[in-house]
C-alpha cells in the first residue's frame, strides 16, 4: 500500500487578526474533510476535485494575507497511510452513527417522523459524503435506516 495513494497536501499559514478569514479557511477545510497532520498542514487524498478544492483554500489563505501551497506527495510507508486513512474513516463514522443514533430514536416515535426530518437526515448524508473517502462500515447501516425512515414517511397519511 505504500505509495500507491497519492495525496493533496496544503500548507498554510495565516494572519491572527482579522480571525474570521482563518475562521473560513477551518470550516471549508472542515467541510471537506481534510485531516490535519500538524499545524498549517493540511491532507485529503488526491484526485481532481480535492486540489481543485484545496487550491481554492489556499487562495483564500493568500487572499487574507497568508502563505499556501498545495502539494501533490505519497507517504513513504503503508502503516503511515493506514493510519491518515483511519483517521478520516473514524471523523466520518462518527457522523454516521450520529445519524444512526438519530434514526433510533425516530423509529421509536413513529409520529416524530416527518417529511422535514426526512429531508434533513438525507442532506446530511449526503454533507458526511462528500467527506467520505474511505467508508466506514457504519455507512450502510445510515443510508439503509434513513431509507427505512423514508418507507415509514411514505407508508403515513
């Protein structure tokens, strides 16, 4: 496994003040899913999408009157790239099993199910994805309830 993996590396550094463009560098970083390896340094696995993504951060970086570069760099052992890569599967399973969790409590009260929740449970699969890179097992179960809970939604009058 060791340097089969290629990944998009973006290092950054940014002013203190004014914080709220910091402030928006951490939420798109969040929001992708990045994994952070130390501070200012930043990981996803490559493909288009993600340097084009980080390539966009890191503009804002520069826009704020930092320092960015994104990188393209494979890890040099395989026990390295398991663990980045758990690291990212466990931050998205743990937003899975939120939604799991969720789910549950909505099976216990049927009445509580509603279109609206519905539709917020399957946005939220579909914001925890576009972070997914490396799927946990707990995926299936929180696509497969949220469907349920769809069937439950349908079946009412």
């Amino acid at each position: 496994m060791a340097g089969v993996q290629d990944w998009v590396l973006l290092a950054y550094r940014m002013p203190r003040e004014p914080s709220s463009p910091r402030i928006t560098v951490w939420r798109r970083l969040r929001k992708l899913g990045a994994v952070q390896i130390v501070d200012g340094l930043v990981a996803l696995p490559a493909d288009a999408r993600t340097k084009e993504q980080l390539e966009w951060v890191a503009d804002l970086a520069l826009e704020a009157g930092g320092d960015a570069s994104v990188w393209i760099a494979r890890l040099s052992s395989a026990r390295q790239e398991r663990e980045l890569a758990a690291r990212m599967a466990a931050e998205v399973a743990e937003a899975y099993q939120a939604v799991v969790d969720e789910v549950a409590e909505l099976r216990a009260r049927p009445d509580a199910i509603q279109q609206r929740t519905l539709g917020r449970l399957r946005r939220e699969l579909r914001r925890i994805a576009q972070r997914d890179y490396f799927p946990p097992a707990v995926r299936s179960e929180a696509v497969a309830g949220v469907a349920g809970l769809a069937e439950m939604v349908g079946a009412s009058p």
